[in-house]
C-alpha cells in the first residue's frame, strides 16, 4: 500500500467512524424513547431496554453505512479541498481515475464490514430485539392479524414427500420465546379447495426433523358421502357437508410439516431485518405455495445491492474535493452530503413500494436507485473535471 493509500484509507475511516458513532447515537437514544412506555409492565425493567438499545446496534449499522461512508468521504475530501492537499496530490500526477482508484479499494473494506453485519450478526441480533420488544407490549408474536399468525404449506401423501393432496393452513395465536405453540389450528384442504380437516391443539412444540408434536389435539374430520360413492355432481362436488363430521381427541399427535421455527419466525419478521439466506428460503416456500412473493424478492436484492451502493454514493463524494474553499466551507459541503444522503434513502425507499405496485423486476427495482446515483456522480466528475 502507497502512502498516499494509507493516507486516504486512515483519513476516510476515522471519519466515516466518527459519523456511524453518530448515527448509532441518534438512533439509540431514539430506539429507547420508543421502549420507555413499557418499562414496569408484564417483567419489562430498564435494563431490558437498555438490552434492546444494544442489540439494535447491528441493524442499526448495516442501515446507515451508506450513508455515514458518504458523509465521511465527502469530509475527507472537503478538508483536503481546503488545505490545497488535494491540488498538491494532483500536481504530483494524481489523476481522477486514480483518485476514483483508491476510494474503491477503502470501499471494499467498508462493504465487507456491511455485509458481516447484515448477513451475519443483525439477523440474529434482530431476534432477540423482537422478543424483548414485545415482551414490553405484553405479547410473544408478531403477526399482520388480530388471530395471530398464519402462513402456509402443502399436504404430502407421504408427509414431506410423494402426490400432493391438498393443502394446510397453518394458525398460531402465540409463539412463546422458547419456540412454543399457542392456541394452534390447522386448517387441512383437499386439490378442489374442500375442507377436510380442521385440528386444534393447545400447545404445540417442535421435535426437528420437520415434525411437531402437539398436545391436548382435537381433530374433526369433514367428509362428502356424495363423493365417496362417486356421485358427485356440478352442484355438489363443492358442497361440504357439515353435518357429516368425525372427531377425535389424542393427548398428543406428531404432524409433519414443512413449517419449521425458521420459517415460521421469518413469516413474523420485518423482511428488511431478515439475512439474504433467509429472504431465499422463504421465497421459495412462498413459491411453492402459490403465494406472493413479490415483496420478499425485491428485500432479497436489496441484501445484496444495498451495501454495493457505498462505491456509489463513495464516487459522488469525489467531486467535493475539486471544490475549493470559496465554493463553500466544510460544514456546507457536510450539509449537502447529508441532504444526498437522505435523498438516497428516500428513493431507495420509494422505488421498493413502486416495485410492489408495478410490474418491474425486483433485481431492477433494487438497484436503480444505486444506478441514478452512479450516473450523478459521473456526470458531477465529468463537471468538475471540465471546469
């Protein structure tokens, strides 16, 4: 490594550190307003929320890495504007395209720590900040309805495998934070969409290997005599007939399934806090499910282009070193950087709800922010250069 490339890689992390620090303070002191109203209530003490505060901190960092490594450069290059470094360098034969050189190899160094943080520690850690989350909101599950959680998979003759017979709606009222089922239903369909079974357990538990064992089980079983003599008709072949139905009642019973822990506390989580790994596993449960993937898709290339785009926004902050100190002082330029910034995560923001409102590809929904960005930046080099 140069001295100049130990210098500008020294220089843009201090300050690129500086601005996370920050960040990371101006949303933990906002993390724990937010977490104050429940301390006192159902166990939820101050250091619980203190706990939260700590275990934010990763998500935390992979969301505003993009913007603090803008920020940083563009006072690293700000502050050589204004001390004619950045001139000296170039009249000893630094080029742009070498300028642009190093700023991309300190890039890699800050992409590697983004995705560490994203793929590896913040999902994790996002876990435990949704149970002590709502351990404050006296509940143990997260779900988009009032009945509790609900997702989806389908009913194998020879349970995770061989013909497919219908399909089984999966209903939890509580997930405890041990993993346990509360007040579980399962709603069982033939291929023509007819109920045939309906159980309801009490608690349920999983045993691996894609079994769960439920307790207290009571199991009804619906059935069409019309279709079991094979006289169904037009009119009937869609008929349930209700008042044929028997029950059964077992102290426990095993029900194979492919709905597994990780699956299920996925189709609970924010799909911006789950890793790439898990918006994929989840997708393609949702595929063979005939479900609506759209949303998981677009957050699965987000992963993945999101932490790309701090070359981008890194490139954007090259321009501010050509502008000299009567182009405006360091502060100012501080202040354009953030105002850059911001209007990245707005349009990022707003092109992930156009993608779920239009027919875009998800991989195109996700990286055209980064690539309005790109070509701004090239267009502001091309300006500065030219002038």
């Amino acid at each position: 490594m140069s001295v100049l490339q130990r210098y500008f890689a020294v220089s843009i992390f201090q300050a690129v550190a500086f601005v996370l620090l920050a960040f990371l303070g101006l949303l933990g002191f906002m993390d724990l307003t937010s977490e104050l109203p429940g301390v006192g209530k159902n166990g939820y003490e101050i250091t619980d929320a203190f706990l939260y505060v700590i275990v934010m901190v990763p998500q935390h960092v992979y969301e505003v890495m993009p913007v603090a490594a803008l920020i940083g450069t563009i006072y690293t290059m700000a502050q050589f504007a204004s001390t004619s470094e950045f001139t000296i360098m170039r009249a000893a034969g630094m080029s742009t395209r070498t300028a642009g050189w190093m700023l991309f190899k300190i890039g890699i160094v800050l992409v590697i720590v983004t995705f560490v943080f994203g793929e590896l520690i913040a999902p994790r850690t996002a876990l435990i900040a949704e149970r002590l989350h709502l351990t404050g909101r006296g509940t143990t599950v997260s779900a988009e309805f009032r009945s509790g959680l609900w997702t989806k998979d389908i009913v194998k003759s020879e349970g995770l495998r061989g013909t497919v017979l219908g399909s089984r709606f999966f209903n939890v009222r509580e997930v405890r934070p041990d993993g346990t089922l509360v007040g579980v239903k399962l709603y069982e369909f033939d291929n023509s969409f007819r109920l045939r079974t309906l159980t309801v357990a009490k608690t349920g538990t999983y045993q691996g290997e894609n079994i769960w064992r439920l307790y207290d089980v009571m199991e009804n079983h619906f059935s069409n005599p019309a279709l079991l003599k094979g006289e169904a008709t037009a009119q009937n072949n869609f008929a349930q007939e209700t008042g044929v139905v028997a029950t059964q009642r077992y102290p426990t019973k095993d029900l194979v399934s492919e709905i597994t822990p990780k699956i299920l506390s996925v189709s609970a989580s924010d799909p911006e806090r789950m890793s790439a790994n898990e918006l994929a596993v989840y997708t393609r449960h949702l595929q063979e499910n005939r479900q609506q993937t759209e949303r998981f898709k677009i957050a699965f290339w987000k992963k993945l282009v999101d932490p790309l785009a701090i070359f981008v926004l890194m490139a954007l902050a090259l321009p501010f070193a050509y502008l000299h100190t009567r182009s405006g002082g360091v502060s100012l330029k501080i202040f354009i950087g953030i105002m850059i910034g911001v209007g990245f995560l707005l349009i990022n923001t707003l092109f992930s709800h156009l993608g779920l409102l239009s027919s875009l590809p998800a991989f195109v929904t996700a990286i055209m922010p980064s690539v309005i960005f790109l070509l701004l930046a090239l267009g502001t080099l091309y300006w500065v250069e030219r002038h």
